[in-house]
C-alpha cells in the first residue's frame, strides 16, 4: 500500500462532529493528523519492509508533511520507519 492508498483509506470513511458521513473532503478540519505510511521510509519513501534489503537497519520514525486536499494544505504527522541511507543523510546533517 502507497502513502496515497494509506491517505484515501483515512477519508473513505470519514464523518463530522455529528457523525454523518462526509461526501467530500470540504466540511474536514484537520488538526493533527497522524498518517501510518505502514513499512515505508518517512523521509525518501523506500519500502523497508522484511525482503527489501532495509528492512534490518532500519528504525521507528515520524515526520512533518504537508496534505493537499482541493488545493488546500494541511500540515501533518507521517509515522512509519526511517531507512539506514536516511539515518546517514540525518546524521551528517547533524554533525556539520
């Protein structure tokens, strides 16, 4: 499953306050989202997942993303693994 089949899947099923079920995307308000990206890296979105050869040096992570529904723009929270090449570009970062 991609991130666009994980987001889809958040709002197939989405509904108000009252519980009524949304036809569209125009009447959410979204205020800190968390969306599970599964096995993915969160930063360069690299299946990490048993058999990808990164799936051993791989570590839990989140990250700040930007959703764009109906050309607006909601800043969430992507939750899933952060791949070892990541780890590295991360850490040099880090150190400069």
């Amino acid at each position: 499953m991609n991130i666009k089949d994980n987001v889809k899947k958040v709002f197939t099923n989405a509904e108000n306050q009252n519980g009524e079920h949304l036809e569209d995307c125009t009447d959410i308000k979204i205020n800190n989202l968390n969306i599970d990206i599964g096995e993915h890296c969160t930063h360069c979105n690299k299946d990490t997942s048993l058999g990808s050869g990164l799936f051993v040096n791989r570590i839990p992570s989140d990250a700040e993303a930007e959703l764009i529904l109906n050309d607006e723009k909601f800043n969430v929270t992507v939750e899933g693994y952060m791949c070892y090449d990541c780890q590295l570009e991360y850490l040099d970062y880090l150190w400069v």
